[in-house]
C-alpha cells in the first residue's frame, strides 16, 4: 500500500505549510502532490514556489497561478505579484491542468476546481448535477483511461475540506494549507491505496487538520508590509472568508 498526501491552495503562508510538510514527514509519506494556488494573499508567494517545487512530485495549476504571471489591474494584486522571480512566474505558466492515476481499480483525478476552468468553483453543497460534473472527461482532463470518466476526483479551491461519495463515485476536497476558511488549522488529504493497479483493492481517503503558528503567519505579513493585512488577519484567525460567500467573488479571488 502506497500514501500519497494532497495539498493544496498554500497562498504563501509558509509556517502553514513547514508544519503540514513535517507532519507529512513525519508519517514517512514520501510523494507529495499540489492542486494549485501557491501564490498570493499571503507574503510569502516566492518561498511558497520554491518549497512546492522542491518537495511535491506533481503540482497543477491553480487560479492564482493562473492569473499571476498576467499584467493585473489590482494594486494588491501587484504587490503580491513583485514578490516572485520572473523564473517563477514562468514556472507558474508551466503548470498541468490536472493529474491523473489508477490507485487500487479507482481512476483518480486531480485538479484544481473542476474539470472545466481554474475559476469554476464547485462547492459540497452544489445541486447534485453540478457535483456529478466533477467526474466528467473534458478536453482539459487527461483522460488516461480513454472514455472511463473518474471515479475519484480530489480538488482545492474553496479553503473548504470534505469527502462525499455520488452515485458510487467519490469526491475530495484537500482543503487549504494557508487560508482554511473552514477551520483555523492547515489542511490537507492522504490517499492510500495500491498505486497504479487497474485490479480492485483496499482504497481510503484522510483528511488531515495540522495546527500552526498563526501568530508567526500575521508577524511575517506585518513585517511584510503586505496590503489588506487586517482582513488577511480575519481569515486566518476566524476562517471567515473576506468576501462573499456562495458566489465567484473576483475582487476577492479564493
Ligand atoms: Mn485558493
């Protein structure tokens, strides 16, 4: 049996993510994959970059890193934007839609939001068609398996962890290591399950909750002197989203 951890959506919180990767460590789990958005929010986009790269096996593209190596009107959006290389915004340009493996007979897909767009956000409490939609082939998918749509789908995006099963199929959310707005501590997935065999077997999914040195997090932004710090603040110690909630809030990207 194979552990593979899911992390997601780091927005430069970086004792967010040391603690999540030394209690990954800690479990001996050796591959690591990222679902996207490293960048932005918090203050440290570059380092967040540098670690992903370093310690993940995959990493897929988020919104924010989408839109980040792309000129932006916002000037906050611009301060978080000078903080990283442009080797790094090239390294954000080159990033997967999605990734794709057998684990124990189950095909498992990984994105960021949903089969379809970076921006689409797909939410556990969605009408059961649009949830339904998280296990479709779409030309951005990878569709290993020719025509067989996924069975388990596992994404980031709404800083909100959970695991549902559809019809038989089963969908994950990761969560957020650096802005959960579902509880104030990191979040992340482990799958476990028999990698890369087409034949059924044992499979299951951990949703991990890693707490963290908050206080540390709101000095380096203060030190940082990174704009909107008192609402960055609000999520963090309350997971109480900044801008509105249930809808695609633009001004204030997840
Ligand atoms: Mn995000």
């Amino acid at each position: 049996m194979e552990k593979i951890a899911v992390i997601s959506d780091i927005h430069g919180n970086i004792p967010a993510l040391e603690s999540v990767l030394a209690d990954i460590n800690s479990k001996n789990i050796r591959r690591i994959i990222c679902l996207g958005d490293i960048v932005g929010k918090g203050p440290q986009s570059s380092m967040a970059i540098k670690m992903i790269e370093k310690h993940c096996e995959s990493v897929v593209r988020g919104n924010w890193d989408d839109f980040f190596p792309k000129p932006q009107e916002s000037a906050v959006i611009k301060w978080h934007q000078n903080q990283v290389t442009k080797e790094q915004m090239n390294y954000l340009k080159e990033l997967p839609f999605s990734v794709e493996f057998m684990m124990s007979g189950k095909l498992v897909r990984m994105f960021h939001a949903s089969p379809r767009s970076e921006y689409e956000r797909i939410r556990p409490g969605d009408p059961l068609e649009r949830r339904l939609s998280m296990f479709e082939n779409t030309e951005l998918t990878q569709n290993i398996s020719e025509n067989r749509e996924a069975d388990v789908v596992c994404y980031g995006d709404i800083h909100d962890a959970f695991q549902q099963h559809i019809k038989g199929k089963t969908l994950c959310n990761a969560g957020s290591v650096g802005n959960p707005l579902d509880l104030t501590q990191a979040s992340y997935a482990i799958l476990e399950g028999e990698y890369g065999q087409q034949e059924n077997g044992v499979f299951s999914i951990q949703l991990v909750r890693v707490p963290y040195d908050i206080d540390l997090s709101i000095q380096l932004a203060r030190e940082a002197e990174m704009p909107e710090l008192q609402e960055y603040i609000q999520e963090l110690t309350t997971a109480q989203y900044r801008g509105l909630k249930n809808r695609a809030d633009n001004r204030h990207p997840q």
